[in-house]
C-alpha cells in the first residue's frame, strides 16, 4: 500500500560445513520473518562463508545443492522472495552465488563479479567471477529442483516483482570502485540487496555503513545488506554479523551489536521517495542512457506481489527538524551561517544599511540575529542595521516589550505608525473599529512602506522576515511582509524557526540578548493585526486561523520532496500526529492546505531573492514553477473521497 515494502536481513547461527543445519537455521528465519516482502541472507549462508578448502569438495557442493533444494520446497506457501547464498558449480567452475527464490521456484541465480585476494581474502582460490560465465542460464535439474525449467544467471539480473525490482550483489561488488548495484539500479532495479561476508575491523562497521548509506544516496534505491555472523570460523579473522536496511542514503534499520549473530532485523521502505527522485533527478536517466549502452540486462519476470502496509516505516512528525539535539543544534548553526554568508554577499555588493521591521515574534527576530552577525562579519558599525518596530493596532504589550529589549541589546530604533495606520483607513472609508482583512492589510502595507521609504532615505536595503511556511501558505500580505529586497528566512520552515533562535542561545552567540530570546521563543505565533484582548494578550494566534504549522509543514515537505498524493499524505500524518490529532482534524487541515497553496502562487511567482538551504524551496527561480490560476478540484476531490 502506498509503494511500502518490507524488507529483513537474517543472520541465522552457522556450523561451518554443515549444509543440513545451516539449511534449517534458514528455513527457521524464512519463519520468523514470514511477514517480509524481501528476506536477503549473509553470503554462502548455506554452507558458511569461512569452509576454504573444503569448498573443493563435492560433498559440501551437494550438500548445498541439497540444502537449496529443501529451501525452495518451503517457500511454496511463503509470499516472500528469498535470496539466499550457496556455492554453485556452473559449467564446470565454482561459484559465488545468491539463490533467488519465491512461491517454490528459483527465480534466478546472481553470481559474484568482484572475487578478492588481497589482505586477508583468498575468494579466487575457490570461486570465479561472473566475467567468468559461459552460460546465461542452467536447467532446475542441475539444483536438484522439481519441475523442468531454465533459471537465469549472471550479474545483469533485474528481478521483476509485479512492477518492483530487485538487484542482487554479492560482499566485495560493492566495495568496488564501480559496483554492480550501480548498473543493475540504472536498468530498473530499486531495491538492491546485498549478500555479504565482511570480516571485523577497528572502525569498519563505521565505514561499512558509509558504503551502503552513499550507495544508496548515490543510486537513489532501497539497500538491505545482511553480513555472515559471528558463529562463523574465528579461525583467523571475526565475523560480525552486521545488518543494514538503507533507504535513499538514510540508515532506516541496523543491528545494535558490534559482534552478533542468530538474529533478524526488517524495515519498511518507501519506494515512492526513490521513484519520486528517479522521476525528478534527469542526471539518473543520462547516467542509464551513457552506462547501459551495449550491456545486456535480464528482466526477471516473478510471479510475487510485493506490498507493504508500512505499519513498521517511522515517519517523524517535523520532516524538517532533527530529532537529536546535537544534530538538532548543529543544523540550525550550519543554516544561521548560510544566512549569514547569502546576506553578506548581498551587503557587501550594494552597499548601504540593512532594514527590518522587528515584531517581537520568533521571524523577525531570527532575521535581525542574521542582520547583526552580518555586520559583525563585515566589521560594520552594529548601526548599520536599522531594525525597526511598527507598533499599530494590533501590537501587544509583551512583543513591544520583547522587541524593545532586543532592540536594546544590539542597538536599534523604533517608529510608532498608528497615526499614519488611521489616516489612511481615514483616506479610504474605512472604520478603524471594523476588524476585517482590509485593517489588517492597512498595517502589514503601511509597515512595509515606511520601511521601503526609511531604506531610501538613509541609503539602505530592506531585509524579509518572512518565511518558507508562510509562503506556502500565502501568509503575508502581498507587497507588504511580502515583499523586500532580500528575504533571509525564505528557506527556514516555521517549525524550524524557534530552534534556529534555541541554538544561538545554546550557542552564546548574542549573550546579552538571551534572556529577550529566551521570552519571544515562547511567545505565541500571531501577525498581531488585531488588537489585543482586554487583558493586552494577543488575540489573533495564527495557528487557530490557519492550522498548526506541525501539520502545514509536514503536508508541505511531502508534497514538495516528493510529489505524494493527498491520500499518502493523510495517511503518513495520520501515522505521525496519532497521539496530537484526530482524523477529522487532520483531513480539515489538509483540505486548508491545498486551498492556499494553490490560490497563493501569485505571491510565490514574485519573490524577493533569497538562499536556498534546503530541499524544500518555493523560489520561482529554483525549485518551484507553478501556473498561478492552476486549479485544486482533483487534489481536493481526492481528500474528500478518503475513506
């Protein structure tokens, strides 16, 4: 369901040479893991990786064969496709090989290409490579299977699962400098497995998960490699068994011990990122086009449905913030310097002073942090910015106060519009008691003027506040916070905002301001436009208005990164928000969402410039083209008909 499959990597216990005890540790993980799409086993898991010479003996040999035999015979009534490693002798020549087998059949047998001898490996003093191959294909009989068949070998397999494709290769492929799974991903193939035999090292896991992570990234596919375990021959050298499952660079699932052995891990992945990615990334589709050509790759038709109801793929509720604190923290700093470096190049080239408007809300704030520590940078006078409050109308006691502390703290000046707010209401007929969209919209202009107006005066340039959730939206005012000459938060989503100012405070970038930051992080989002309550509280919280930016951001970032559907989206909010929100509130929202995307474009088509710092931009220029009379009824006829 919603392109979920769930893939397991098995470690089972092994007794070296012995091919019946092995077979049956495998069957029992074929068991275990019953509710898996994928089941991919450690290489030779049939006979043990470490038998060395004893690979030249045909007992072993048969015994394999054997082995493989009575693991076919028990996948008739599995739903799983099973790759599982074995020795093989293919006219004449031993053999590295994954068994790839469903429904009582071998689908196929990919065969190891990159056979090592170096350091502590001595693979081509029993096996060949795949180069080797003088046949495409052998007869079941030649397995000891029922039925009379012929199964397909070679490195050039794409096993076709009803529309999903699997890849196949084996330990060393994929450490070389071009691996097999490159090639075999740009024939199709979106999930690659990888049976392997990787010896412990002093901080070779860590490079090992690197490898598959990059690979991953690198061939935009779902990665699940399963490592011989530590019940292997420690004759010489230390198996540790290691498992990963990698989804588009992302490490989704992997054992916990260093040493381990006789255990399964399984994950769900997503296969609408990878072909989301695939669809999008054009560099993918010239590599096919350069690489493939004059290579002869196998579609391996099998008769297996692969889905997944994704009930073990973890979605995280704030797509675009980190859940460790380090990396957290770090995140925020590496953006705040991106902002830094963007507004830097833009000061220095034209000169002048900077200008913002500054609220007291967590927007403004982060854009005058950016503002102060570009001068700092440039070794300005902190003068050069000119942050300005606006007070008016709707201003509440606690950001005047907040902003005015700020302001202190890194020396700025205030402007009072209220007279000039009444008489332009004034000029037009309009009462400043009727609290509709024109008042608002009398403020949020009126700012905005007299901030462009201040920035000619003086010779400088208005800086933007606004950011990327807002744009999605259409939360601003068009040609007021709309507009600047430069917009330092149009990359930062609203529920990242509030940690990028956390992290300058953790950070002690601007110490005398962090008791002010400290308050205005825990101030309630409002574009204060109406007056405040009898109390002087803010009355107008934006998230009552529009929705909460948890759900406007996580519907954002998923249909943007990767094109979802509104039911995929319902269904993975529904999955992250199960604890904060119920179904109807979610499909509420998710209706809001479509509606002012949509209707909002024209705000988006004339954006100020501004740095890109993520995958997710609405800059007309970049990432984000978009006819602004498109129409909704599809995507909204879609969330109607959820059921």
């Amino acid at each position: 369901m919603f392109d979920f499959i769930r893939l397991a990597c098995a470690v089972p216990e092994v007794e070296v040479g012995n091919t019946e005890f092995n077979t049956q540790e495998i069957i029992k993980y074929i068991d275990i893991n019953k509710d898996a799409d994928v089941i991919v086993f450690p290489e030779l898991s049939v006979t043990g990786y470490t038998c060395a010479d004893l690979f030249f003996q045909r007992t072993l040999i048969d015994g394999a064969k054997k082995g493989i035999a009575k693991i076919v015979e028990t996948t008739k009534d599995s739903n799983s496709v099973i790759a599982v490693g074995a020795p093989l002798i293919i006219g004449g020549q031993l053999y590295n090989c994954a068994v790839v087998m469903s429904h009582g059949r071998v689908n196929g047998i990919a065969v190891k290409t990159f056979i090592p001898t170096y350091n502590e490996y001595y693979e081509k003093r029993w096996f060949s490579s795949a180069a080797d191959l003088k046949c495409t294909s052998i007869g079941s009989d030649e397995l000891m299977l029922d039925g009379n068949y012929e199964i397909p070998v070679g490195n050039n397999l794409v096993f076709d699962c009803s529309g999903v494709k699997l890849g196949v290769e084996i330990c060393e492929d994929l450490w070389a400098p071009l691996p097999p799974s490159t090639l075999l991903t740009l024939a199709g193939a979106e999930i690659i497995l990888n049976l392997s035999a990787s010896n412990e090292t002093i901080m070779k896991r860590k490079y090992r998960t690197e490898l598959v992570s990059q690979q991953s990234a690198r061939s935009l596919c779902a990665y699940a490699y399963a490592s011989a375990g530590m019940s292997e021959s420690t004759t010489d050298l230390i198996f540790s068994g290691h498992s990963i499952i990698c989804e588009n660079g992302a490490v989704l699932s992997q054992n916990d011990s260093l040493i381990d052995g006789g255990y399964s891990i399984k994950h769900d992945v997503d296969l609408g990122k990878i072909r989301a990615d695939r669809a999008e990334n054009k560099t993918f589709a010239d590599s096919a086009s350069l690489y493939l050509e004059g290579k002869d790759y196998v579609n391996v038709k099998v008769g297996t449905q692969l889905e997944s109801d994704g009930e073990i793929y973890e979605v995280k509720k704030l797509p675009f913030v980190p859940s460790d604190k380090k990396d957290r923290i770090e995140r925020c700093m590496d953006i705040f310097r991106m902002q830094v470096a963007g507004l830097k190049k833009r000061a220095a080239k034209v000169g002048g002073k900077m200008i913002l408007g500054v609220s007291g809300g967590l927007d403004s704030t982060l854009a005058l942090l950016v503002c102060a520590e570009t001068a700092r940078q440039l070794g300005r006078d902190p003068s050069d910015v000119i942050a300005i409050t606006l007070p008016c109308f709707g201003t509440t006691k606690r950001t005047n106060s907040n902003a005015w502390e700020l302001m202190e703290t890194l020396g700025v000046h205030a402007m009072d519009i209220k007279e000039a707010c009444t008489l332009h209401c004034r000029d037009i007929g309009h009462p400043t008691d009727q609290f509709d969209v024109t008042y608002e919209n009398i403020q949020a202009r009126e700012r905005t003027q007299v901030l462009m107006d201040y920035a000619c005066k003086v010779g400088g340039f208005v800086v933007g506040t606004g950011d990327l959730s807002e744009l999605a939206l259409g939360w601003c005012t068009y040609n007021a916070d709309h507009m600047s000459m430069y917009g330092v938060n149009c990359g930062v989503p609203k529920t990242l905002v509030r940690w990028m100012i956390a992290a300058l405070i953790d950070y002690n970038i601007f110490p005398d301001s962090t008791h002010v930051l400290e308050d205005i992080i825990d101030t309630p989002i409002s574009p204060e436009l109406l007056p405040p309550d009898e109390d002087g509280n803010i009355q107008q919280e934006t998230e009552e208005i529009i929705g909460p930016y948890a759900l406007h951001d996580f519907f954002l970032y998923h249909l943007l990164r990767f094109g979802f559907s509104p039911s995929k989206i319902f269904f993975l909010a529904e999955k992250a928000f199960k604890e904060d929100f119920d179904r109807e509130t979610i499909l509420k929202w998710l209706k809001v969402f479509y509606k002012r995307f949509f209707t909002q474009q024209f705000k988006r088509s004339c954006l100020p410039d501004g740095v890109k710092i993520g995958s997710v931009c609405l800059s007309p220029r970049g990432d984000w083209r978009m006819p602004s009379d498109a129409s909704y009824a599809i995507w909204l006829k879609e969330i109607d008909e959820i059921k």
